[in-house]
C-alpha cells in the first residue's frame, strides 16, 4: 500500500491493483469568496488529501488560478472534481467569484 505523510493509504482493489483516488472524506471547507481578490484554498491543518471537489453554495460560476494574482484562470461553471495530492496547510488554488460574494465550498477526500 502506498502512503504519504498523514494520509491514509490507498485502496485496492481484490486483485490487488491500487485504486488512485480519495476514497474517505477527511474536512469539508467553506472559504468566502468575491469578485474583486483572490482568496487562497489550503488543505485544513492536520490533514492531506489525494482529491477535491469544489462548487459555490449558489452553484454560481467562480474563478481558479494557481497565480495570487489570477492573472490566468479558468471560469468554472460546474462542480470541479481534480485528483490533487495536497499535504496539510498547502495551497492548492487562488478562487474569485464571477460576480458578487460567494462561499465556496470544498470537500476534501482521502
């Protein structure tokens, strides 16, 4: 089985070949979010993950960028699904709300 820091190990399957996704949900976080900054998503303290889901509470549009400043991002208009080893207090992402203030609100699976 392989495993990383705090993280619990992976699944297998009954042919032994390892599943490579979160399988436990570890913390769900709500961030607050607006249209005129950038606000950073970090995995909670005392926690990693090996994957995300992501949404606004409204299921409005919001920005990603890996860039503090967003100066290049992608417009998410669905829930956003990434397969993302991230270890306690990293940040992952920079969100921004299309329009307004938003929560957004993000799971973290083991």
């Amino acid at each position: 089985m392989i495993n990383r820091s705090d993280s619990l190990p992976y699944r297998s399957e009954s042919n032994t070949r390892v599943i490579l996704a979160g399988t436990s949900i570890r913390d769900i976080l709500e961030v607050s979010i607006a249209d005129d900054s950038w606000q950073p998503v970090s995995v909670p303290t005392g926690i990693s993950c090996k994957a995300i889901l992501a949404t606004t509470r409204d299921g409005g549009d919001w920005k990603i960028s890996h860039l503090v400043a967003g100066t290049r991002y992608l417009t998410v208009k669905a829930p956003l699904s990434i397969d993302i080893a991230g270890l306690s207090e990293e940040i992952l992402f920079y969100a921004q709300s299309s329009s307004g203030n938003k929560t957004l609100e993000v799971l973290f699976l083991d």
